[in-house]
C-alpha cells in the first residue's frame, strides 16, 4: 500500500495546481468587477486626485486585468499574496488570525465529533425508545434555527443575562471561545448524529452482525468495534468536509462573538472592498480546503480495506 | 493494516486535535478595570472602535474610524470645547489677522511624544506634506484657500507628472515660535479651521521615515499610542503634555468591532466602557433605553440630512415644484416613527451646534402641510411620470426613511414617488458622479469644523460643482457667491456671520437642496464611568471621561 498511496498523493497534488489557478482566476475578474476601490474611503466626499492616482499605482489598478493578474499570481508563486489597501502584508494579516480559526475550529470539530457520534451512537442502539425521540427531535431543533439566530441568543442568555460565558471573544483565548465553538458545531453536531444513527441502525440489521452474535460475540464488541466502525465512513466524509469549512473560519459566529478569525477578515475585506486581501484569503482557503480533503481520502483507505486508493 | 494499527491513527488525529486546541498562541485575557481606591483619577477604559480606512496619518484621517485613534494622540493650533463646539487655544499662543488674509501664528512650548519640541516648521512642513498632491493624503483639500495650493496639485488626474512645487508659497517660518498663514482669499473663520486633522504637526521622525510613524505614529496630543495590534489599539497619559486640559483616566484601550451588535452586546454586559453606534434595531421603541437604564446620552452633532433635487432632471428645474415637494414631507413624523426620536427635524440648512447657526431659515416650506403642498404642486404643473428617490442601501435605515419620504410626498399630493437603492455607497457615488439619478436623491453632510460657513461653501458654492467638491445640486448663484466672498473678508465674526445667514436665505428663496433633519448622536456607556460627554464631532472626550 506504500507506494501506491504516495503515487496517489502526488497525482492528488499535481490536480490542485488547475484547481487553484482556475478559482484565482475567478475570484479576481469578480473582485475587479466590484469597481473603483477608492470611492468611499474619503468621507462623505470624493478623494482628492493625488490620494487617488497614488492609490492606483500602489496597487497596479491601472494596468489591464490580465497584467494585474499574472504580476499577483508571480507573486504568489514565491509566497507573497500582495498587500492589501491598508498597508499590510496579506500573509501577515493571515497568519496573525490563523492560530484564534484553528483553535475555535478544533474545538467545534471536538465538540461536534464527540457529541454528535454519541447521541447517533446512543440512539441507533436504542431505536424507537426514548433517547432516539429525544435525539431525533433535538437534532432537527438545531439544523432547522438558523446559526446566527443560535449565535445572538447564546449572546444573549449565557453571555448578557446570565454571565456564564463571556459575550465576546476579542482577544481568542480558550475560555472566550467555548461558547462560539458550540454555536459553530451546533447545526454540524445534528447532521452527525443523524447520520451516525441512520448508518448505525442500518449496519445493525446486517447480516454480519447476526453471524458475529452467533458467534458468541458480546454486544460491546459487535457495536463498539465492528459496527462502529463500519458506519463511521459516511461519518467521516461529513467531518472531512466540515473540517474544510470550520477552518475556513465561520463568517456569521466570528461576527457575532467579534472573533478576530479568519472569517471576520473575509467579511471584512469584503465590506471595506479590499480586493487584495479578498483574493489572497479565498486562495488560502481553497489550498485549506483541498489538504484537508486529500487527508480525509488517505483516511479512507485506513478505515475501511475495500477502498483502495490507487 | 491491522485493526490496531487503525485505531492508533484515529487516536493520534484525535489527541493532536486536542492538544492544538489546548494550545496556540497566548490571547490574553482582558485586564481587569484597575481598581483604584481613590475612585475618581486614573484608571483604565475600553472603548468602541473600528478597522481604519488609511494608515494613522494625520493629513489622511478623515472618516470616523482613523479619528478615534488619531484625535486622542494629536494636538492642533485649537481643540474645541467639548460643550459648544467653540474654539479655544491648544498649542497656539495666539492667531492675529488685521486683514483675514495675512494670519500670524504663534506657539506654545508643547512636546511631541518622542520628546522633541513642537516648532513652527513641524506644521509648516506637515501643511505642505499633506496639501502636496503626489503624497496622496485624503485631508489635502483642506488647504485650498492657503496661497500657492494650487501649485502643489496634480496637473493631470494621473499625477504623471510633478506639480510645480512642493510646498505652498502661503506658508513661512518666521522662527521656532512663529509661523504666518496667507490666504489667497479673505477668509474670516481660518481659525476655527485650524482644530481638524489635517492641520496636525508632524514630528521631524516622520519625514525621516513616514513608513516607521504608520508604525507608531507620534503627536502632540494628550494621549499617546503604545502599541497597536489587529484587535486593538492602546493609548495611555502622556505625561508632558503641553496642554492644561490633562486627561483623568491612565489608560484607553480602543478595541476594534467589525460589527456594533457585537460591541452593543459587551456594552450592555458591562463589558466595553463605551460605544457610540448603538445598533438600528436597538433604537427601534428606544429598546436600548431598558438595556442601558442611566448609561445612555444623546447629542447633537454637526451632521445634516437632505434630499437634493436633481440637477440633471429638466422637471426639477421648476423651483416652485421643488418647494411644493419639500412642504410634502411630514418630518415631525419620520423623525418619532423611523427615528425613534434620533433625529431633530431641520428648519434650515445649518445644523444647530455651530456659530452662526439661526433657526428657521427654510420657514413654511420645511413645514408639512399637505393641503397647502396639494394645491402648490398643482399650481406647479406636478411631476410627471415616476419621481425616484434614490438612497444607498448599505446603511439600513436609510431605506426606511427614504420610503417614509416617497409615502408622505405621495399621501399629500399624490405624486407616484419610488425608492430606489443603489447597493451600497461607493455605487452611490459613482452614479452622483456620472450624473445618472433623476428626481431624488439623498444627501447628507458631517461638518469638518463649527462654522456656518462649513454648511455652506463647500455645498452650494459654484467651486465645489464637480472635480471632487460636494455640490451635487450643482446650486451656481452669483448672488450666493458675493454674499459668501462678502462674509469672507468680514472683520468680525458676528458681521460674517449674518452675512453667512443671509446666503442661507437666498437656499430658502432658490431651494436647490430641502432640508429634512439633523441626526443626533445617541451613545451608551458601561456603568463604572462617569462624566461621559460628547463632543459636536461626536468624539468621547477621552480627557474628561473618568471611572467611578
């Protein structure tokens, strides 16, 4: 399996580079498009000429698109996605919010994982009885709020009215973060522990399991290691793509708590129409979002023999 | 591979997680409010605030954002009483004219941050860094009326090539104390100019290298700034200030929200000391008055809101259809149902903080009557087809208030009025720009000193038509012109100012422009401080705040 899994891992590689040029592409006509950066960044008045021309020679605004284009992808070959209209290094803006997305995100996939597989666990084994009905309708409660209504009311609740967790998270530590973290891995948390119960009751009836049974086997082990197993695999396609998102930072919860994340700077480089860092941030988010899914691949092949990653 | 070997994998990718979540990074937690036994002096706060559009530069602050940093940390010629907005001396000993033209200036012995001394050439050398065209600084404008600016200006909107000179010949050193302003024109209100950003001195460290004070940017003010990171700036006491007006609290920590509810939230748990943009749906029934009992204030500010008639529509020509329009709109009634009472109803063109500020000048026409508009905008010929009234949608309230305008002008004379929104301001602008908007439009102004005048030149004088001035109603009036130069050179401010309200009037007579309201700013703070006041720029005022 050695060398087929690198072979695999280099061609997995070698597809990203399309997939990378062709979404920066994407991005930067539709950011070009947005029009003139510098109107509004004056006050209610127009800028004056000379703050206007600088502004544009800065930033290479007044080369055609393609030149533009091709002057911030030669950039981005050796690292550098360019500095943004405030003065700052796009990958400084970046690195300096990557740690606080990591950890909210980390703890949200925990969370999400961890309590999500349970209650699915818990409520595939006991099909029809009281902890399913309790799950079943619990989960549907949450997928079906919208997050940023969780969101304000978990600000509100525990964090004004109650004071059990802190309203905001400015500053990203641990303790700030638990209550987003939760809001984050709510709507996830219900898609998991359906799925996980769905798969589980279904393995359950399968014929496996009766010979494993026959066999003398203990219910601990047939579920706990056998089954379990099994199911995980739709589980875990749904936490590799979530581990996408969650590290893409969660616009509307870093809103919310004021969370100095990744997904605050896209909202807002989008809002004061930075188009720099728009672009350099949507592209560090794709090359996220592909690790992570060439990881979740190798993964499969670990989990479950069947497939084969040749 | 074995079943144990699998389970080692998912227990690794498990325990890394854990650990990287346990880890990363030090946030700190908040500091605590210092707790001061004496109670009144010193002590730490935390305020409101937000990402700035420019690097903190002085001569390229101009929106709200970049003042909150850069109004603490610099000082000016003047600062402004808090309470009415008057000027009064901060680093200038003295400003004497005999002429409103030829302007001596001199200082004070004031310290910049870094220790040096304030000279004459800090601001004469600032003034002509920032009106230099090729510098790109926002505030360049400012200096327009100084003489020799129009040879620091790019001769081409590119700026391809240099301007004739570097600096403006109005300017000149007289020695360390002393430095003379010329104007090319009489200009009676210099001085109360001279409070704003723009006219900030620069230490000498910044010419050396402007890229190190973008860093750590140094003033003369009474606060300075320690360090800056993405989510906050902090500013504590400098203690040389030159001033006599010291600040009580030791230290500010301005935090930057991307969004108020978020701040609002902190404010209510007592969380943030102070913020001035309490969210639009917690002015909704003043909601926020029961969030924040005896932690709220409202002020007036130098802020004004109009709708413009459209220069570029032939029907808007016809001045008796835009008065009959304007006595349409019911604006005691917008401002207690769509403002909640956070906006006062305009009777003129001025806003009522400043100097020179006289009540009523718009008379019956800013007054609703919908009987009286009925039968005037009939006798006017009416409006035919749609009349738009375009807004920018960026701002929520604006769509409330612009479709309360349509129903009004409706309800009272029955035009077909529509609210049309552009999606956000800049698309607004560039419309304005291209001359695109019929019928209707919003406009708004937020004054850049107290002055009657600022509420009049640069939006109805023939100079501010196009090439980046603020006349959008493209209002040309030689009358208003003399009136304007004629208050220019008046040898007292009284005399300016009457002559300033009678060019007022002349707005009343020709109506280029309806007034509709002035907006209030309404501000909560957290309940450990006291003595919270506002200034007519809606600035905290940082130096008189303290913590209870």
């Amino acid at each position: 399996m050695g060398v087929g899994v690198g072979k695999y891992v280099i061609r997995r590689l070698l597809q990203m580079i399309p997939v990378i040029i062709g979404v920066t592409f994407i991005i930067y006509v539709v950011v070009y498009a947005l029009g003139d950066p510098t109107v509004g960044r004056c006050g209610e008045r127009a800028c004056p000429a000379g703050y206007i021309a600088k502004f544009r020679a800065d930033y290479n605004l007044d080369k055609p698109l393609i030149v533009q284009y091709l002057l911030y992808m030669g950039n981005l070959v050796q690292g550098d996605l360019g500095t943004n209209f405030f003065g700052n290094q796009v990958v400084d803006e970046l690195a300096s919010r990557w740690p606080t997305t990591f950890r909210l995100g980390m703890m949200a996939l925990v969370i999400e994982t961890v309590i999500g597989i349970s209650a699915g666990v818990l409520a595939g084994i006991r099909r029809g009885k009281f902890v399913d009905n309790l799950v079943t309708v619990s989960t549907l409660f949450l997928i079906s709020i919208p997050i940023f209504v969780i969101g304000s009311t978990a600000q509100l609740v525990f964090g004004v009215r109650l004071g059990w967790f802190p309203v905001t998270a400015t500053q990203g530590t641990f303790y700030q973060l638990i209550m987003p973290a939760f809001v984050l891995a709510s709507a996830s948390l219900a898609y998991i522990a359906r799925l996980m119960r769905a798969n589980l009751s279904e393995n359950l009836r399968a014929d496996y399991v009766r010979t494993a049974k026959a066999k003398g086997l203990t219910n601990t082990r047939t579920v706990g290691v056998h089954t379990l197993r099994n199911s995980l695999i739709p589980v875990i396609t749904y936490i590799g793509i979530d581990v996408g998102v969650l590290m893409g930072g969660a616009v509307v919860t870093e809103r919310i708590f004021n969370i100095n994340g990744i997904g605050n700077f896209l909202y807002r480089s989008i809002r004061l129409k930075d188009g720099t860092s728009i672009v350099g941030t949507i592209t560090f988010l794709v090359l996220i979002y592909l690790f992570v899914n060439l990881l979740v691949d190798i993964l499969y092949g670990f989990l479950d023999p069947r497939i084969s990653n040749d | 591979m074995r079943g144990r070997t699998r389970g080692m994998v998912a227990v690794a990718i498990t325990s890394l997680a854990l650990v990287a979540t346990a880890c990363g990074g030090g946030g700190t937690e908040p500091a605590p409010g210092a707790e001061d036994p004496a109670g009144q002096a010193g002590g730490e706060i935390t305020v409101y605030g937000c990402t700035p559009q420019n690097p903190p530069i002085p001569g390229n602050t101009n929106e709200a954002c970049g003042s909150y940093v850069v109004v603490p940390i610099t000082a000016k010629l003047i600062r402004y009483n808090v309470d009415n907005a008057a000027p009064i001396n901060d680093i200038a000993e003295s400003i004497e004219t005999t002429d409103n033209k030829l302007f001596t200036v001199k200082l004070k012995p004031y310290k910049f941050h870094d220790g040096t001394d304030v000279k004459a050439k800090n601001f004469v050398d600032a003034w002509n860094y920032t009106a230099y065209g090729p510098n790109g600084q926002g505030n360049s404008y400012f200096f327009g009326p100084v003489a020799g600016y129009a040879d620091t200006q790019c001769p081409d909107a590119d700026c391809k090539q240099d301007p004739k000179s570097k600096t403006m010949s109005g300017l000149k050193v007289v020695d360390d104390k002393t430095f003379t302003i010329k104007t090319s024109e009489p200009v009676s209100n210099l001085p109360v100019r001279l409070g704003y950003n723009a006219f900030a001195p620069l230490p000498d460290s910044f010419f050396e290298d402007p890229k190190a004070y973008e860093a750590k940017p140094i003033g003369a003010g009474p606060f300075k700034l320690d360090s800056k990171t993405n989510t906050e700036f902090v500013l504590t006491k400098f203690a040389d200030y030159g001033g006599d007006a010291k600040p009580n609290v030791d230290k500010v920590t301005i935090r930057i929200y991307q969004d108020s509810s978020a701040a609002y939230a902190d404010v209510v748990a007592n969380n943030l000391d102070y913020l001035d943009t309490i969210p639009p749906d917690q002015l909704v029934g003043q909601a926020f008055k029961d969030d924040l009992p005896d932690r709220w204030l409202q002020t007036d500010a130098g802020r004004f809101t109009s709708v413009t008639f459209s220069a570029w529509d032939p029907q808007m020509k016809n001045v008796e259809l835009r008065k009959a329009l304007s006595m349409a709109i019911d604006r005691d009634l917008i401002a207690d149902k769509v403002f909640n009472g956070t906006v006062t109803p305009a009777t003129g063109w001025v806003s009522p903080v400043v100097d020179g500020y006289k009540a009523g000048a718009c008379g019956e026409n800013c007054t609703f009557d919908a009987a009286k508009a009925k039968s005037a905008y009939d006798a006017a010929g009416g409006y035919k087809g749609t009349l738009t009234m375009t807004y920018n949608a960026d701002n929520a309230i604006n769509k409330a208030y612009s479709e309360a305008i349509c129903n009004s002008i409706k309800n009272a004379v029955g035009a077909d009025c529509r609210a049309v929104p552009t999606v956000d301001f800049a698309t607004f602008q560039n419309k304005q720009d291209a001359k695109e908007l019929k019928g209707i439009f919003r406009s708004g102004w937020v004054m850049d000193y107290p002055s009657i005048e600022n509420f009049l030149t640069p939006l109805y004088a023939k100079g501010a038509i196009g090439g980046g001035g603020s006349n959008y109603s493209e209002y040309n009036n030689p009358e208003f012109e003399k009136l304007l130069a004629q208050a220019a050179a008046a040898k007292t401010t009284d005399e300016a100012n009457t002559l300033y309200q009678q060019a007022e009037l002349l707005l009343a007579q020709d109506m280029p422009v309806a007034p509709l309201w002035y907006p209030k700013t309404t501000v909560g703070y957290s309940d450990t401080v006291t003595n919270v006041k506002v200034d007519a720029f809606e600035q905290l005022d940082l130096v008189g705040i303290k913590r209870k």
